[in-house]
C-alpha cells in the first residue's frame, strides 16, 4: 500500500495508454509481447515499460515477455476498472451531450445516472434513455441515490457552485470541463480537463516546429 502510495503522477497517467494499446493487442490476437515490442506500438521506451509495470508488481517473465490478456486485466484492476461507477453529468450544452452519448464510457463500468441542466428547452430531453433534470432537482437527486464522479459541463461562473453541491451529496471525484480551477477539500479527487489550454498548447508546438 505504501508503495502505491508513492507512485508518481507521470506513472499513472501512462496506465491508460497501456491499457488501450493491450486492448487493441487482444483485438488482434497477439497472446504474448515482448516489452521492446510494446515499446515499438506504444512509443515508450522498453526500459520505461518495464519500471512503469514493476511500480505494480512482477507481470513479465524473461525470455517470455507479458502474457497481453493477463497484463491488460492487472491493470484494469490497477485502475480501478473492476467496480462500477455511478456518474452524473451537470450541463446539457454540447461538452455534456457528448460525453452523455459515449458509448465506451459504460463499457469502462460507468455509469450515468442522471443529467442535470438549467435550460428549460433541455428538461426533459433524453440521451440514450435518460432524461434530462432541472438542475434544481440535484441536491434531492444526491440525497437519493450513490454518486461516485460528477462530470461539470457548465459555464466558469457556476462551476464552483455545482462542484460544492456534488460535494455536500458525497461525489468524491470531478471531472471538471469548466474553464477555472475548482476549490476542494483534500480529500475530493478533481481531474480538470481544460480545452482551452489543450488547444493553446497544441498551437505552440505547431508554432514552434515551423521555426
């Protein structure tokens, strides 16, 4: 537990690329790989791989490399991909029906339960079967019902009203598509996703390769 504990960042969000790629292995058939092969697929060097897997445990074996059904399932276990999760999306707006309409996201294990927005042209509208709520129904609904994330796809301006609602019902993680950084406790898990700042960053490297 403890040296999980000190796994850093950069580690774990190399996890979900290995799984991806071990996805697409089993998709494909390949039983077996070597960690220079995976290096070749995923762009990671071998080396890297194989400190990254031994953070986690022994998954390889010299001469044999990794079983691909077997290390795709560890990791899946190592994110968290054996439970299910139950998921509300706050915002309507084109952000929340996308990620509302993403099948994939179920196949992972989560879960949306409910869909909240303030527009009254949206209430009552259904996405893959579930009907948009008045945001003001929320604070009832959480009371209610287990909600493990809550996915925020409103305006800045409301985001951090929202988020303390998500929290005062007992949501422990926020993913967070509002452009501001939220204010939590210690203990709430906010995973920000800035579109924004994406795009400006993809700009200047487009810049900066050209010179």
């Amino acid at each position: 537990m403890d040296k999980k504990k000190n796994i850093s960042m950069a580690v774990i969000k190399r996890l979900p690329k290995y799984h991806r790629y071990l996805s697409e292995l089993m998709k494909n058939d390949v039983d077996r790989i070597s960690s220079k092969e995976l290096s070749e697929k995923i762009g990671f060097t071998a080396s890297q791989i194989r400190q990254d897997l031994n953070c986690f445990g022994d998954f390889g074996q010299q001469g044999y490399g990794y079983n691909v059904r077997e290390l795709y399932n560890q990791i899946s276990n190592i994110l968290g991909l054996q439970k299910d999760y139950n998921t509300v999306i706050i915002g309507a707006g084109n952000i929340g029906q996308a990620i509302a309409n993403y099948g994939h996201f179920q196949k992972l294990g989560f879960n949306t339960i409910a869909i909240f927005d303030a527009n009254p042209k949206l209430i009552g509208i259904k996405i893959r079967d579930i009907e948009i709520k008045d945001i003001d129904e929320l604070d009832n609904f959480l009371e209610r019902n287990t909600v493990d994330i809550g996915i925020i796809c409103v305006p800045k301006v409301n985001a951090q009203k929202v988020c303390d609602q998500l929290i005062a019902g007992g949501v422990r993680g926020v993913w967070n598509f509002a452009p501001v950084d939220l204010v939590v406790p210690e203990n709430i898990i906010v995973e920000n996703v800035h579109l924004s700042e994406s795009i400006l960053t993809l700009i200047y490297l487009l810049n900066e390769s050209e010179q």
